[in-house]
C-alpha cells in the first residue's frame, strides 16, 4: 500500500522541500507537509496554486508524473480578455509552441469559481475583462497551461490545478492536505 499525499499548494510555494540557490528566502513544501519519506509527484510553478500530488512509493510516482500514462490535469483558469470560439476551438485542437504541437486539450468556459482568496489578489483591471476556463491537458510540459493560453491571446492571470486523475483538491484548504492509502 502506497501513501498519497493531496496538498492545496498555495501561491508562492516551491514544488520541492528545499530551496538551493536563491538568495532571497522562498517558501518550500517543508513548511506544510511534516508526513516522512513522501516525495512530489510531478511540479506545480511556485505562481500556481492547487493540487500537488506526493507519495512514498517510486513506481507511483512515475504513473502520475509520467506524460506516457497520460494522466487528465484539469485547471481552473482566470484569464484577461472574453474567450472567443475561435481561441477554444484551438485549444481543443492543440497549440503550436516553441517546443512543438500541444495535444487537445479539453476546453469550456465557466462562471467565475468558488475559490479561497489568493494572497496576493489578482490585480484587476476595470478597462480589462477576465474570464474563467476550465482547461484539461494530458501532459506536462513546463508552464504548458499558461503558454497555451497565451498561444491563443488569453494571458493567465491566475492558475489553480483542480484535479490529477480521479485525484481533487475540492475541499481542501491552501496549505493543508489530505492522506490517503492507495
């Protein structure tokens, strides 16, 4: 039986339990997580927020950070501007990028959700619109959800991972997490 660790990762935390070569002092899962011997499974950028998967056991680890096993992230996404068509519909067929074609990826706009405050808040623009998507990608390049967005003329303003497979952060609060035995 392998532990897994569901962590709400908030804004401004590393991915990792140390932090090596920054000179300013940068918060770091350490802080929040006190269970042994648990390991991330995959990143989440020190800017987004949501859920971050950890567990102790290796082969479980590869499954869920593997791009190969394909495993659906899905983002709730606040973006500046009003979403087009045009910009789903190429979501949904895949993005050119730097570093290739991203696959589909599944695409809906949603009413603003119900989510704890981010500290520090949004900046808002009166001039401006944001928007919400949900977005579900099948793998994980660096910075994937935000480079699509852009891709298409959305800028991401504010990120939070939702779900990894079956796996959701819903009702767990920044900072905290859940255990459970898999």
């Amino acid at each position: 039986m392998a532990r897994l660790i569901l962590f709400n990762k908030p804004f401004g935390v590393l991915s990792q339990f140390t932090d090596r070569g920054s000179e300013t002092v940068r918060a770091t899962l350490s802080e929040f997580i006190t269970v042994p011997d648990v390991y991330p499974a995959g990143r989440l950028d020190r800017d987004s927020e949501g859920l971050l998967l950890l567990c102790d056991d290796g082969r479980l680890q590869a499954r869920i950070a593997d791009p190969r096993f394909k495993l659906p992230k899905t983002y709730l996404v606040q973006v500046e501007g009003e979403p087009q068509d045009e910009a789903l519909a190429a979501l949904r067929k895949g993005v050119r990028l730097k570093d290739g074609m991203t696959l589909p990826a599944e695409a809906e706009r949603i009413d603003p959700p119900e989510l704890w405050p981010r500290n520090p808040p949004i900046r808002e623009r009166k001039s401006i619109p944001d928007s919400w998507l949900k977005l579900t990608i099948r793998e994980g390049r660096n910075r994937q959800v935000r480079r699509m967005t852009a891709a298409v003329g959305l800028p991401t303003l504010r990120l939070v991972r939702w779900s990894i497979g079956d796996w959701t952060v819903a009702g767990i609060a920044p900072g905290e997490f859940t255990e459970i035995t898999v």
